[in-house]
C-alpha cells in the first residue's frame, strides 16, 4: 500500500498533505504539485540506516533504526484533477 501525498487548496494557496500533516503553503498549485513530487520521490530515495526517535500519540518516545533500504512506495494524488470547487491557482 502506498504512501500518499495529496495537492490540496490550503491557506488562500495550495499544499501538499500526507495524513493530517500540512506542508508549508504555497502560492500556486505548479509549485505545490511539483514540492508534493519531490518529496514522494525523496521518501523511497534508498539511503543509510539512520537513528531515529519519536513520540506517539500516548506522549512515549521511541528510538530505533530505520533501515535506509526499507523505503515505501509513494504516489502523489491531485485533487485540482478531482475538483470541481478547486480555487483558481494564482
């Protein structure tokens, strides 16, 4: 199953989203469509086995190694292509 990134209308702009987690806006949709590309691309990108820590949602941090062969598949979702009452990028 891959992860999703989805191009959405955000702030008066447009911006990526992956689950409930907003990047930064930006002022078209070219330029949000084209960071959303970039960053899936990045995300199955192989790279080393890095040490990571994080916090769950029961306020826990975890620490464990990320394998950098372990990368997800991604895709990028458009949703300019699947809405009608999309905003008229700038």
């Amino acid at each position: 199953m891959p992860i999703t990134y989805h191009v959405v209308p955000h702030e008066d702009g447009w911006a990526y989203r992956l689950d409930d987690v907003f990047s930064e806006a930006f002022p078209n949709h070219a330029a949000a469509l084209a960071a959303a590309r970039i960053a899936a691309e990045r995300h199955e990108r192989s790279d080393e086995d890095r040490f990571i820590s994080y916090q769950s949602e029961d306020g826990k941090w975890h620490n464990e190694v990320a394998a950098g062969r372990d990368r997800p598949e991604t895709e990028v979702v458009d949703s300019a292509e699947t809405a009608t009452d999309a905003p008229t990028p700038r």
